[in-house]
C-alpha cells in the first residue's frame, strides 16, 4: 500500500498544538476555532496510523511518535515556506546550476579567477567545469550536456548558431626546447622557425587556429614539417621539452612553466605574419537564467555590452 498524502495544513496544525500543548490555544495561534482543530488532529493520527497526543481533560501530552515527527515537521514546513522564494531566485539566476565546459588555455588563469568572483557575488548558483576540446565542447552544447563553453578560435570566427562573446584575444608564441639554438637568439629568427618540425593540434580541435598558423608557412613559402600532433596544450608543450619540434601556442599558455621549454615572442617586421587566437564564450539561444547572470558578469569583467 502507499503512504498516504499529508497536507502541509496537518502539519502546521500538529506543530501548532505540539508547542503550545493546548488545544484552544494552538486554535488561536492558527486563527481557527478549537473543535476543527480537535478534528484535525484525530483525522492525522487515523492517517498515520499512531497516536500523536495523550490527552485528559487537563492536560495535552505529546506520545513519542509526536515528539518523535516535531523536528521533520518544522523542517517540511521551513522548506516549503522558502519554495516560492527559491523558484522567483532561480527565474532570476540566484540559484541554479550551471554547466561550463572550457579548453585548457581558460583554466590557466581566467577560469579561476571568474569563478571565484561569480561565486562571491552568487553563492547558490553551482559550478560544474569540464575541460574540454572545441569540437568536443560543441557536441556537448548540441546534447545540450553543458550550458555553455569556453573555445579557443582565430581572430574573428565564431561557430555558426551560436551566441558568443569574446572576452580574450592575445598573440601565438612559440614555445622551443630550452637547449635549442634558437632559444638563444637575441631575435627570432622568422624563416629559421618555419624549418622547424612542428608539434601541433589536429585540426578537428581548432579548425580556424589550425588553418591560420598552416597559412602562415604557406604564406613563407614553406610546408609545415608536423613530427607529431596532440590535443592538450600542456601535452604538446611536453613534447617541445622532449625535443620533437616547436610549438605555436597562445601567450597564456607561458604560465605552463615546464622545464625544458622556452618560451618567444615574433618580433619585428615579422610579427604581423604571426596570427593571434582569440577565446570566445559560446552558447545556444534559451540559456538558462544562472548563465544570463555569468554572460552579464563576463561581459563586466571585459568590459563588453554586447557579444562580439
């Protein structure tokens, strides 16, 4: 058999008598006359199938199944006189969860920093990270597994049917093995490093990053010599210091310090032919309102109105 269905009005009303022990005036308390509640309370201990009251013509006593319910009474009672407040917090993104996927370029500096600040300014809403690749991020957004991602994408591009906003763009680096000769240099040599074997991502991770540095050593008449692809940064920053080739990789990733890895910057007349990257916050239309709020936050901190 099931248990039966209590209203919450049979609560407040055991809770009334329970801390007052005294039919009239618990009816008082709840702006009721004393033969109802008398009744109520006889219908409640009929539903539960326990006897909540010993009662004598001069005193109420609770039985230990009454005082037993007192604290999950009051609890119920709590939690449902906050339900109207907590739905109108989540219509407003108070409160809520929300899913970020990010690649890992954010979570070496940005990603903490935001989260950290979101959460002091909205303690309810409730973070859920996951480091991942471009392509994977858009399959999680497409099942709709996330609420947004973080991508890494050149200058000017953003995935199609997305809204987006742009909130870092900074230069390619490259990042060489420390012993390297080329690491010694006073200034880079340009045409040096595109004989270079390169360490690089697939293109399925970073279609429009991938396509800007191979344009680049079109652009210098050269053919990238690709030893080895990977797909975190931090593994193809890991294999510059074995010495399988160089790297481009955007500025932020410098705060990896690996030993072994050195770190340069183009400069001169050279510099313009090396593209930049930018990262981008990407959603669908119909965000839930905890990411309304982390858009408007996000749009603060780049000091953007609107998506880029």
């Amino acid at each position: 058999m099931s248990e039966p269905v209590i209203e919450l009005r049979l609560w407040r009303q055991f809770l009334a008598v329970a801390e007052e022990l005294h039919f009239g005036r618990a009816a008082l308390r709840l702006h009721m006359t004393q033969p109802p509640l008398t009744q109520a309370i006889a219908n409640l201990e009929q539903q539960l199938g326990v006897r909540l009251f010993d009662r004598t013509k001069r005193s109420v006593r609770l039985t230990a199944a009454g005082q037993a319910l007192i604290d999950g009474a009051r609890d119920l009672l709590a939690r449902a006189s906050a339900l109207p407040g907590h739905a109108r917090a989540a219509a407003h993104g108070e409160v809520g969860r929300l899913r970020l996927a990010f690649v890992s370029t954010v979570g070496f500096g940005l990603l903490p920093q935001w989260v950290r600040g979101f959460r002091a300014e909205h303690p309810q809403v409730e973070f859920e990270l996951i480091e991942a690749t471009g392509d994977v991020q858009l399959q999680l957004i497409e099942r709709g597994d996330v609420d947004a991602g973080f991508m890494l994408h050149s200058p000017g591009f953003v995935p199609a049917g997305l809204q987006h906003l742009r909130i870092a763009r900074e230069p390619l680096v490259v990042a060489l093995p420390e012993a390297h000769l080329l690491a010694k240099a006073r200034a880079m040599p340009f045409d040096a490093l595109l004989r270079e074997p390169l360490v690089i991502f697939p293109r399925r991770i970073v279609p429009s990053l991938h396509d800007a540095v191979f344009g680049m050593y079109h652009a210098g008449g050269r053919t990238p010599q690709v030893t080895q692809e990977a797909i975190q940064m931090q593994t193809i920053v890991n294999l510059v210091s074995a010495g399988l080739g160089i790297a481009w990789v955007p500025d932020s990733v410098r705060q990896f310090q690996r030993s072994g890895v050195a770190y340069r910057q183009v400069s001169g007349r050279n510099a313009q032919q090396v593209p930049g990257c930018e990262t981008s916050l990407v959603w669908p239309d119909g965000a839930n309102p905890a990411l309304e709020r982390f858009v408007e936050f996000a749009k603060a901190r780049t000091g953007s109105r609107h998506p880029a």
